[in-house]
C-alpha cells in the first residue's frame, strides 16, 4: 500500500488528535432497561442503495457512474483485477512493488502521481494491493476530473516510457521498509505462519502480498515492463465515477481519455481451491507481545459463496459483537482474557476465519486454550439464537449505512460498486449481500457454521518471548531456494525499449468554487448545555458527540490513567442496565455509543439510524449521566487497561510516545504525559472507585458541556429529544474542574534517548520540540509552512528521507491541534543500518528549512492550491462536518472558519510562511527519541554529534 503519512493523518498516527469523536453510537433510554422495538431490519435494507449505469469502451473498460451531488466533488475508483495472488513463484511481493511504480509518472505526467493529486485538491486517495486487486482511488473537485481522469488514463496506457531502474530501485527499497515496519509490531509475523500452515505449497494465496526480500530484490526493469503489459491493460480493469457527475458526461469524459489506451491480452485468471487440513495443526510462536495471543483459523469459501454471510454472522455471534459469546464469558464472566474476536477476512476465491482470544496476563493460556475449544464446540452444537442473529445483521446492515456516506475513499459508494463488478461481475452485489444478512435465520448460520468451522483447525499460539529463527524465516528474509520464475542467478530479462511516448496535453483545472460550509446552528437545553448543529442529510443515520472539556490534560497526576479508566467504564454499565444489556441495546438498533479522551477534551460520540434516534439518545444519556463503576467492571477494565499499557510498551511508536512528553512539557504541566491517553502502570494500579466516581462528577457534567450533532434531522426535530434526555440533568455538589497550565524552568537541552528493542528490524525515530504558539492563537502561517517540512506527500522530509533515499516508508512532521502549546514532532521509521544518517539528514533538511533554503514560490503555490482545492471534499460526510464543528468549538474559531480559508491562504506569501516557521521553531532543541536494536544503533548515534543515553519505559 502507498498509505502516505499526510498531515491530515499525522495527529492520528502519534495519538495526539485534540479531538475524541468515536463514530457509531448508541441504543436506548432513561433509567429502564426495557428495549424500545428497533426498526425492521427490512425496513434498513430497503434504504441502501447505491443507483448506478454501467457502459463498456471498445478496448475493454468497465466504467460504473453513480450521481451524488451532495459536494462538488467526484470519486475515481480504478480497479485491476489482478493481486498477490496471481504472482508466480519466485515474484512474491511483485504486484505491490508495481503499485508503488505507478506513482512515479508516467510519459506525459512525470514526477510523482501524489504530488500531482495535490496540486488539484484531491483527497481520500490512495492505492492498494491485496490477493485478488489492484486498486488507485481519489476523490477531486469537479472541476479538476479531467485532469485526474488524464492522470489515471496516461498511467494506464502510457507507464513504460516513465518506468527507470533508478524508480525501481528506490521504490524497491521502500517497499522493504514498508514490510520491516510491518514485521516490527508485536505479532507481525502472524501471517506467514498462518498462510504456510493452511495453504499447500503452491497455492496462489500461500504467500504474503508484502513478499520476500529475495524475491524484491530479483525484480527486474524487464519485469515490470512484462507485469504493466499482461495485467495494466483497460479490458482488466474497472473503473467507477461516483459523485457530481452523470452519465452522459461520464460517457464523454471516458472515451476522451481512456478510449484510445490500447486493450492488452485477455485476462487469465487464476482459480484457486478453498483446501482442508488434514488434521488440526497446532504452532507455538514466540514474539516481544504483552499477552499470549490464541488463534483459531480455517480457510473458508470466497465471496461468492452464498455461505459466506452466514459464516460472518456466525463469527459475529460468538466473538465479533460487544455482546458476543466468547465477549461475555472469557472477558466479563470469568475474566480469563483480556480481548476477544471473530471475524472473516473475505477474498474472492476463498476466506480466512479467525478466531483470536487475548489472554489475560496471570491466566493459563493452555487452559483457555481449551476453554475456546470447548464454547466454540458448544456453540456449533446448540447454535445462535434469534436475537443473536437479529442484532449481527442489524449491526452488519448498520455499518455499510454509515460508510455509504461517502462516494469514495476505502469504503464510499464507488468501492462498492467497483468490488462487486471486479469480484462478482455485478456492481449491485452488495445489495444481495445485505439482502442474505437480513434473510439469515439461526438455522441457515448454524449449518454455515457447523459446515466450515468443524473442520480440522489452524492453532496458533503467539506467547511473549524472543523470535526464533525459524519463525523470522517465515517472513522470507531468511536465505530460501523457491522455484522461481526465473533463476535470479541468470541474466535478468532484458528490458525491452518503451515505444515513443504519445504526446498528450495536461488539460487545465476548471474553476473551482470556494467551500461553502453548511449552515451552523446553536440552542440550549434549559440547563444550559449548548447544542451545535449542522444538517447533512446524505444517508439516515444522526451523529452526536457530548463533548467535556476535560480530556487527558485532565488526568489526576498522582494516579495517571483515571481518565482513561473513568470513560472505559462509562459503556460499561450503568445504574439500572448491565454491561451486557448495553451492548445487546447497541446492536439492536443498530447503533454504537463510545467515550474516549483527546488532550483537550472527553467525547461520548452517538452513531444512531434515523428511525431509532430517540431510543439510541436515551441509552447515550444514561450512559453519561449514570454509570455504575460497578466494583468488577472497574477491575475486569483496570486488567485491561493495564494489558493495554504493557502492549504499548512493546510497540515502536508508543514508545516512544509514552517517553517523549514528559521530557518536552515537564512532569507538572498537562501535556507531559503519556500521548497514548492510557496512564501508567502505577497510576492505574493506584485508581480506586472513588477516584473514577470524583473524575466524572467533577469533569463530566452538564456545566462543562457541549453537545454537537450532524445528520439528518433538523434542530426543530433533535432539540426536544435532547430536551428529553439530557435537558433535566443538574450540576453535582463537587467544583467544576479547572486545568492549570504552566512550565517548569528546567533546562531541555537536545539530545538522543534510545529505547533498546532487540531484535527490531527497524528503527522508530520520534522527535519534538515545542514551539511559541498555542493552538488557541490558530497559527495558519505556521501550520500550511509545515506542510511544506513534513506534513505533505511531496514535503521535504518525506522526498528525501522516502523518495530520494528510500531508507523509510514514510516520514514527516506534525504540529498537533492542541488547545495550548503546539509541540513540533518529528517522526520517521527507518532501516536499522540508516537510523544514525536519518537523524543527520532530518536535522540538515529541517535547518535548512529554517535557513538558507526557505519555502520557494512554487511551494507556495502547490501547498495553497492544495489547501484551498481540497477543501470542498474535506466535508463530505456528516462525521468530517462534526470534527470541524468541534474543532472551531475548541479553539475559539467563528463557525464560518473554513469558509474564510481560502481568502486567507492566497493572502500568504511565502515570505510570512518562513517568517512564521522561523519565529516558532528552534530545530537546535530537538529532543531526539529512537526505539531500535541498540547493538546496532548505538554506534551510528554516537556519530550524529549529539549526547546520547539510554531511556527505558519502567511506568
């Protein structure tokens, strides 16, 4: 996958988001715990649908349109029907490497694709490879889809005379970072076992879409001339065009650019057997985790399969819903596990089912091993209920609603066409799909069930300890001898030469009007909470957020973690409904409640379906107002909790993140704690149920509230259902909390800490130094200059560290939202061997920014066109329009802030951009975080020329 780190992703990458909205929501009402009937479920699926027109160019491309006018934007969605799978031995990883190629230029648009999209405003974008698709998606202003269409079409016909050895060998290098960070995390090399142990040899989906080293390295230019012309051609290919546009303009603007790409040969598929293990297999891996990981894996049928619904609602049932089996038992009754799960990952020609079960540190993983066995044979004997099966299609049904908001991105409406026409020759298989949830009874998931999942068993065991060597050679990094497509030992195929490139014009963008924000309203319930609102009406589902100003920042210093342990349990049970009776409520109506901390403030975010908002709201309410911090739910969450803190402290990023705060802020002031928002050991350890009980009368109340709400309804329509619900809620005796933000006078001289990780394959660097302003103060200046540093696809940071030298998969830097003072973080996971060069050149590049090599006119000009182009598809759905509400909420902004943007951005110039990044950044003070082998790092930092010590994560 491309999956760029832009700043639009960088706050969610290191846990610092200002915001804490958890999207769905939500179920029922007042302090009863009768269930209010939901709407059928027939009812549900009658109101998904996506209406589209299909036509066929004469070389072969599918083009799929859906009109949806919503925004002045329009989804691209190309799709290749070709993946991982149909790589031949000795070309593992090939298909992905190709992907990367196709953001490199092609003959009339060289240069990178990405820094391309950017330039016309384009967002939800990306590519993508798995076993059976390749797939390149963007959304755009419409008036730039002929220029994005002319970049899709020039790379589907017209790549070769683009492609150098010099792409292919940096490109090839950032693919083997990717698959090093990949390996890096705690069960990262889960995959391979698993395929090697269930697959035979020699099955299209026996190796990983990531691929061997080796096989990466023996890619040749001749190769991937020869990959571009079997499978790149439009006759395998779909492509979708969902939004503002119909279909006569599509026919038009398709046959422009796409009709004279020449078809190639005719697509091969490749079948493959859905196998059955001879017998159960069992493997014990060890690997630097927190908690013994159990598995339990069968290879299932594809999609296509009419099976497959019900063995997704089978594996809901017993693990996949809040209210599951395995949920219930393992986790709430007899506290032997810490997390469950059960789902099926589907491809085309088969699936994987995966039960997993996180053991709870203290218990004996052989005996919940067998415990598993035993609820899972139970299970297949007795079957789900009616009200099991009822609430995981409601569920099911509810979740494809909320991501038909969107017209693209990785789960819009121009995915759904799209997969249904590449897997299924039918863009309306989903609606088929939808219809067998909503049909499936407890006997059809009961024979689906016992059909597959009584087969003999993948068994995998992941316990903490050190990575054997066997288990690393899984991963294809280990000298191996597969029978290759071609002896990597005998001359590479030679390159052929690319035929003299057509010269196509790049069209111009069309004007594209500035953002029009949706209308803001306020109100206030008669206890004067403060409701904002905003109508988007796209598809029946409401969003609320009762938003506190409370968050991380407002953590007890003593018992770090008390506020992450409060909002665990607010879901968790309340006065009157159990932990049980509250998920069963959510999944009934389709809904979802969850609570989280930002820095700056605690969210309790609602996703509710329109027709049962009222019930959803009163379930929200009794949450927030209500919970029971019952004595065994408080200890059940606190194991959890602190599983979760010891988890993080295996993983490179969170490490990172947890020792890096303190040493930016100081102990006292709010920030300087843990950016993961979990605590520490001992403070968690330390929290009793009067701690959880104060926090929330002192934070979470209606005087330190906001709600916000998106969707469709109207004020006139939501404000007497929160009257209802939260309206009579009154202020408890305790003082309101306030939070005190001040710096000690300790010096905070730059220097490296390095977290020893054995064994790591790679190296997490994170750095941070905080700069002059607050968030408060809206630094516009200052946040599109870091745009141009590391915040973008095409930042310097990124170019060099990614692009140039190929030593990480990505790279950049980010200027959290915070309310009060904004950090600079530097981040960069890189190969071991270049950890001490990375850190030399991220300095030089960051210097040089604030320097002699200022942001040049053409920078400006690509970074304001960016900003201001992509802001109409930066509000498309209902969940983009609440972040923004509250956004502008907490940092003191008017409610027409975005719209005034654009005025604003061509007012810069690339003088006050400098000015602003000079004025508050001193890169001299950086404070240098590494999480590496330190074997082998160690001696490349003691070359950066800075003071190097050890750290370690001991809370």
């Amino acid at each position: 996958m491309i999956l760029f780190s832009s700043s639009r992703r960088a706050a969610w990458m290191l846990g610092l988001s200002s915001l804490a909205f958890v999207m769905p929501a939500a179920a029922m009402a007042a302090p009863s715990t009768a269930a209010a009937a939901p709407a059928p479920l027939s009812s549900l699926v009658a109101k998904v649908d996506i209406p589209y027109e299909q036509f066929t160019l004469r070389n072969g491309l599918r083009v799929i349109v859906h009109t949806d006018r919503k925004a002045p934007v329009v989804a691209i969605s190309v799709w290749y029907h070709v993946g991982s799978r149909f790589e031949p031995a000795g070309k593992t990883g090939f298909a992905h490497l190709f992907e990367h190629l196709m953001f490199y230029g092609s003959e009339n648009a060289d240069g990178p694709f990405f820094g391309r999209l950017e330039d016309i405003g384009a967002t939800d974008w990306n590519g993508t490879t798995w076993f059976d698709r390749t797939n390149y998606f963007e959304t755009v202003p419409t008036g730039a889809l002929d220029r994005a269409l002319f970049l899709e079409s020039d790379r589907m016909g017209h790549l070769l005379g683009a492609v150098t050895q010099v792409k292919l060998d940096t490109q090839r290098g950032v693919v083997q970072n990717e698959k090093r960070m990949g390996e890096n995390e705690p069960y990262g090399l889960v995959e391979y076992a698993q395929l090697a142990a269930m697959l035979p040899e020699g099955h299209p989906y026996r190796h990983s879409t990531i691929g061997s080293m080796a096989d990466l390295n023996a890619a040749s230019l001749g190769d991937v001339q020869n990959w571009f012309k079997t499978h790149y051609g439009p006759n395998n290919a779909v492509l979708v065009l969902a939004g503002d546009i119909d279909v006569a303009t599509a026919k038009a603007k398709a046959e422009k650019w796409f009709g004279n790409v020449a078809a190639g040969p005719a697509p091969q598929d490749v079948d493959a057997t859905v196998p059955t293990l001879g017998q159960d297999v069992e493997k014990v891996m060890h690997d630097n985790v927190a908690a013994t990981r159990l598995y339990r894996n069968w290879i299932v049928p594809g999609v296509n399969s009419p099976d497959l619904q019900q063995l997704d609602l089978a594996m809901s049932v017993f693990g996949g819903l809040g209210s599951s089996r395995l949920d219930n038992i393992l986790v709430k009754e007899e506290k032997v596990a810490v997390a469950v799960k059960a789902s099926i990952q589907p491809f085309e020609k088969l699936s994987i089912a995966e039960i997993t079960v996180d053991v709870k540190p203290g218990a004996d993983p052989v005996a919940v091993g067998k415990r598993l066995d035993q609820l899972l044979a139970d299970y297949l004997a007795k079957g789900p209920s009616n009200d099991e099966v009822l609430r995981a299609a409601t569920q099911q049904v509810s979740g494809t609603i909320s991501g038909l908001e969107k017209v693209g991105g990785f789960s819009g409406k121009a995915v759904a066409l799209a997969e249904g026409a590449v897997y299924s020759g039918d863009p309306g298989k989903y609606k088929k799909d939808l219809a067998a949830y909503a049909a499936a009874t407890p006997q059809s998931v009961s024979e689906a069930a016992r059909k597959w999942l009584s087969r003999p068993v993948f068994r995998l065991t992941v316990a903490p300890g050190e990575r054997s060597a066997e288990d690393n050679a899984l991963a294809g990094n280990a000298t191996h001898k597969p029978a290759y497509f071609r002896d990597p030992k005998a001359p590479a195929p030679v390159a052929a030469q690319p035929p003299a490139p057509t010269r196509i014009a790049e069209p111009p963008i069309e004007p594209v009007a500035d953002l029009v924000f949706p209308k803001v309203e306020h109100a206030k319930l008669k206890n004067g909470i403060p409701i904002v609102f905003a109508r988007r009406a796209t598809v029946p589902v409401v969003r609320v957020s009762v938003s506190f100003d409370a968050g991380n920042a407002a953590d007890d210093k003593a018992k770090l973690g008390t506020a992450a342990l409060t909002t665990a349990l607010l879901d968790e049970g309340t006065k009157t409904r159990s932990s049980v009776q509250i998920a069963e409520e959510q999944e009934r109506l389709g809904a979802s409640i969850g609570a989280k901390n930002g820095m700056d403030s605690t969210t309790v975010g609602l996703y509710a379906l329109k027709p049962n908002l009222d019930a959803s709201l009163g379930l929200l309410s009794d949450i927030v107002r209500n919970p029971a911090f019952d004595p065994k739910e408080v200890e059940r969450l606190r194991g959890q909790l602190l599983t979760r803190i010891a988890a993080e402290k295996t993983e490179p990023m969170p490490i990172a993140q947890r020792l890096l705060p303190p040493l930016l802020y100081g102990q006292a002031h709010p920030y300087g704690i843990p950016f993961t928002g979990s605590g520490t050991e001992s403070g968690v350890k330390a929290v009793v149920r009067q701690d959880l009980t104060a926090f929330h009368d002192t934070w979470l109340r209606p005087d330190n509230a906001t709600i916000f709400v998106t969707g469709d309804t109207t004020l006139a329509e939501i404000m007497p259902l929160l009257e209802k619900r939260f309206g009579d809620w009154k202020a408890p005796a305790a003082q309101k909390g306030t939070k005190l933000f001040r710096m000690d006078r300790m010096a905070r001289p730059a220097r490296i800490i390095l977290v020893d990780k054995p064994q790591s394959p790679q190296s997490m660097i994170l750095a941070g130094v905080l700069t002059n302003k607050q968030g408060m103060d809206n630094p516009v200046d200052l946040i599109t200059a870091n745009e141009v540093l590391g915040g973008s696809t095409t930042s310097r940071l990124i170019m060099d560290l990614r692009e140039t030298k190929g030593w990480a998969y990505y790279a950049g830097t980010a200027l959290p939202g915070v309310k009060e003072t904004i950090p600079l973080l530097v981040y960069a996971p890189v190969q071991t061997d270049k950890t001490g060069e990375s850190i030399i050149a991220a300095r030089k590049d960051i210097g040089d920014f604030l320097t002699a090599k200022g942001i040049t006119e053409a920078e400006r000009n690509q970074t304001i066109n960016s900003q201001i182009l992509s802001l109409p598809g930066s509000f498309e759905t209902s969940t983009d329009l609440l972040g923004a509400m509250m956004r502008n909420d907490l940092l003191g902004r008017p409610d027409n802030y975005y719209e005034t943007l654009p005025a604003t951005y061509r007012a810069m110039k690339a003088a006050d951009m400098d000015k602003a990044a000079r004025e508050a950044i001193n890169a001299d003070r950086l404070i240098w975080v590494v999480v590496g082998d330190a074997k082998l790092v160690r001696p490349q930092l003691d070359a950066v020329g800075l003071p190097v010590e050890m750290g370690t994560l001991a809370d």
